[in-house]
C-alpha cells in the first residue's frame, strides 16, 4: 500500500501573538463587546465578566491537547456525539491469489566429534594439571 504525500498542507498565517486573522477578529469583537458593557454593567460584575471572558478566549485558542486547540477539540467532540454514526466493515477482496509459505523442512544436527589431541600437543597434559592444581612442567 503506497501512501500519497499531501504538496501543499494549508496553514494559516499568524498576525500577532500566534492569532490567526480568524481569532484575531473573534479577540475585536469580544473587546467591542466588553468595551460597550463597561457603561451598561457595574464595575465588579463587569471586571468579573473580563476576566472571565478573556480567559475563556485564551484558553480555547492558545491551549492545544494533541496538536488542535480546545475550541476545535471541542467542536469536533460534539461533531461526534451527535452525528448518526455508521460503522461499516468493507472486507477488500485482493486480485493476487494466496501464497502458500511451505516451511523449510529441518536439517539433521549432527554430532560433532570431540577433539583429538596429537601425540605432541601437551594440552592434555596441561589440562589434568590445571584441574588437579599441579604446577605444570617446564619444557
């Protein structure tokens, strides 16, 4: 399966403080809106719904849990729960036939003959030596 690589991945391009023009518009609005209030509301209730509302703001648009900020997370979340949503199995039939993988078949381990020393080879002596703790003899 060969997996086609996207050319051009669509990015928006951040103005200010990583805001988009998207956010950035939604941040005018919301100081429009507050500005206006701050004549209607009295002063604590209205410092309380500042403080509220920008921190909703920064918190759904510059927090990301998994690459997407909360507001999209969000979105997609509810998206989700109250979408009909069909699970299908579509079993893919291939065009090939099936290859049959016989297994190799064993081979015979054989036994491998001990070592023979030659007539020369002081290693056998050597050997019992080391064992039995004995000094071996200089030649």
């Amino acid at each position: 399966m060969q997996f086609t690589v996207p050319k051009f991945l669509e990015r928006e391009t951040q103005i200010i403080f990583g805001l988009n023009l998207k956010r950035l518009a939604i941040l005018g609005c919301l100081s429009l809106l507050l500005f206006i209030l701050k004549y209607v509301l009295p002063k604590v209730i209205w410092y309380i719904t500042v403080f509220l509302s920008l921190g909703l703001f920064f918190f759904f648009n510059l927090v990301q849990i998994g690459g997407q900020n909360v507001f999209e997370l969000f979105i997609n979340a509810f998206r989700f729960l109250f979408t009909a949503n069909t699970y299908t199995w579509d079993k893919r039939e291939s065009i090939s036939p099936l290859k049959i993988v016989r297994k190799p078949a064993e081979e015979k381990v054989r036994k491998a003959s001990p070592l023979k020393f030659s007539p020369e080879s002081r290693l056998s002596n050597l050997r019992s030596k080391i064992d039995v703790g004995e000094k071996p003899e200089s030649a």
